[in-house]
C-alpha cells in the first residue's frame, strides 16, 4: 500500500475543499495518484448529487458582495438541506467564494455563472463536489448583479437575505449600506411608482375596490377610495416612498437628498431563503 503523507492530504483538501479523512481514504484507494484520488471524490460529490436530487434544499446561504471599487455588485444563494450545513464556516466560506468568482467573471446570469471555469472543470462541477463534502444536497439556486456608478451590498440575519442598492452616482458607502437595509427588513417590491407594473397597479385598485364595496360604501365613492388605496400601497411599499427605518419622520427618497440633492437609487436586488 502507498504510503500516504499528511502534505499530500493536506493538498487534495485544499484542491476539492472535501473533508480530512475522505481525502485520506481517496488516496489509500487510489494507491497515492493524486489525479485519481481527485476523481474519486469528485465521483463522491456526484453519486451523493444523484441520491439527493429529489431532496428539498431549502436552507442555505445568501452572499451578497460588490468589488472593491463599488461599481459592480452580486447576490447568490447556496443551498443546502439543513441549517446545521447552512451555519459551517465551510459552506459559509464556499458560497463566498462563488460570489467571489461572479465578481471577478461578471457573469451575465446563473447558467453562465454556472458555466465559469474553475479549478479544472466548471463551477457546477465544483458544487457537485460539494454536496461529496457536505454529504447533503447542494445546488446554487440564485444569482443576479448590478453594474452603476456606485452599488453596496448587505447581509442580514446570518446570511439568510443579501441585498445590493445601485444609485446614480458615487455615494458615501454608509448611506448606501443603510439604503441596502431598508431593502433587506422592507421588501419594497421597486424602487418607485413608475417601476411598478400597471398589471400591479390595476390588481391593486380593484382589491381596494372590493374592500371599499365589502364595507358597505357607497357606489360613487368607492374608485375614489380605491385610488387612495392605491397611493397608500405605493408609499409602503416602492423604495423611494418608505419612511426611513431609522428616521421614519422622512421618506428614502428625503434621505438621500440629504446627503447629496440629485442622488437617487436606480435599481436593487434582494434575495431572502424563505421568509
């Protein structure tokens, strides 16, 4: 049997990321090959792909991280089957560096991301792999970036929501980062009235509408309070109109012209594990 030394396990679990002893037995199997002893856990990570696949990963990690000159942001989501996965410094540490790899590749959406090469093969071979790691199913469910003047990312409650905020001009990072919260704890479903679809708009009119009937209102006032209904909507819940978290006596829109007159936000991206 090959004698197999602790620098060479030390360096496949560098090279797969998978655990200390598998890489030790994947050795002694492979007699000391070090290529085949990759393949063995990289056959591992896959055979424990295929076993789990109709397994519900619905835990996970959600990264959200923008370069280091703040003009490019990403948000993924790693998922695996348990929070006991979710909360290891490893995993945790994985799904880092695939936001990291979406940074430094830009990748245009999550096939493509998918798609990247890295470490010999591509990163949804590597995910594989993981799952041989994890012994769970694991699987990138979500990817999304922005490129502007200025984006700055957030994570909130251990990893569960990451949001990136896109504004129109270079900003103060605080300001945005707490423009990024706001998304996080609110859930603003745009960034203002005129990103809202008329679809939304008009469902929202016509359950104002029923609601106003349902209490007994009179015919002729009740488009008039479906209107209202609707405004009222808006203010909640379009990011520009919600009152400040942390100042609710002004909007983010007044927020934002406090730091700097004409500074806006222009897109945002949010991804939560189920809320």
């Amino acid at each position: 049997m090959a004698k197999i030394t602790a620098a060479e396990v030390s360096k496949l679990r560098k090279i797969t990321g998978a655990g200390m002893m598998d890489c030790k037995k994947a050795l002694v199997e492979a007699e000391g090959d070090f290529d085949k002893a990759q393949e063995i856990i990289r056959e591992r990570g896959q055979a424990i792909a295929n076993k789990r696949s109709d397994r519900e990963a619905t835990e996970g990690a959600v990264i959200a991280k923008t370069t280091d000159d703040h003009k490019f942001g990403v948000v993924v989501c790693l998922n695996c089957e348990t929070d006991f996965v979710a909360k290891n410094d490893d995993f945790v540490g994985f799904a880092h560096k695939i936001a990291d790899i979406a940074l430094d590749k830009k990748a245009k959406n999550l096939d493509a991301l998918k798609a990247v090469e890295v470490e010999g093969g591509t990163l949804e071979e590597m995910i594989v792999r993981q799952s041989g790691v994890t012994g769970e199913k694991v699987d990138l469910s979500f990817y999304e970036n922005l490129e502007a003047p200025y984006v700055d990312a957030y994570i909130h409650m251990g990893n569960k929501i990451g949001t990136i905020v896109a504004t129109n001009k270079t900003a103060d990072s605080e300001v945005v980062r707490n423009v990024a919260m706001q998304v996080a704890a609110m859930n603003p479903i745009a960034v203002d009235e005129s990103s809202v679809s008329q679809e939304v708009k008009d469902k929202e009119f016509e359950i104002g509408r029923q609601q106003a009937l349902n209490e007994g209102k009179p015919e002729a006032i009740v488009d008039k309070i479906a209107t209202g209904k609707v405004g009222k909507f808006m203010k909640e819940n379009t990011l520009l109109n919600q009152a400040f978290v942390r100042d609710n006596k002004v909007t983010i829109k007044q927020y934002l012209q406090q730091q700097e007159k004409d500074l806006t936000v222009v897109e945002f991206r949010r991804w939560a594990l189920a809320e």
